[in-house]
C-alpha cells in the first residue's frame, strides 16, 4: 500500500545538495569551477559544504581531506 518515495536512480550524474543547487551549481563540475573561484581565499573559512555527500567540515583541514579522500570538491561557504 505505501510507496517508497525514493525511485532507484540510473542516473550516473550525483545529484547536488540542496545548498549547492541554492547557488546555482546544478554540476559537479560548476562546483569544481566555483572552488577555483574561491582558491585565493579558500582556506581563510571556517564553513565548508561538500555537495556531492553533503557534508559539513569546520575547518578548511578536514575539507581539504574529504577532497583528497573522496575527490569531491568541498565549497567554502561562509
Ligand atoms: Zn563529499
């Protein structure tokens, strides 16, 4: 009787988080392209957003190592 909302993707594209899309960034390769926007300024932040898995860092550290992990690019977002 109930539905699973949630419809097996085939999609090979990971879809962005919410706060991505927010943005504008509809693409992984939109936010690789708006991390290098904020490359000189990048590691001052305290508020970073990976939009691929959606996770939050606190500092620019563990940011950088989910990219290096992972290979998402993480947004600095404050
Ligand atoms: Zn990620």
């Amino acid at each position: 009787m109930e539905r699973i909302g949630r419809v097996a993707d085939a999609d090979t594209t990971p879809r962005l988080s919410v706060r991505a899309r927010a943005l504008g960034l509809m693409s992984v390769t939109d936010v690789k392209l708006a991390v290098l926007r904020q490359q000189p300024v990048w590691w001052n932040g305290s508020q970073y957003h990976c939009p691929v898995c959606e996770a939050d860092f606190a500092s620019p550290g563990s940011a950088a190592a989910h990219t290096i992990a992972d290979q998402h690019p993480v947004l600095r977002m404050d």
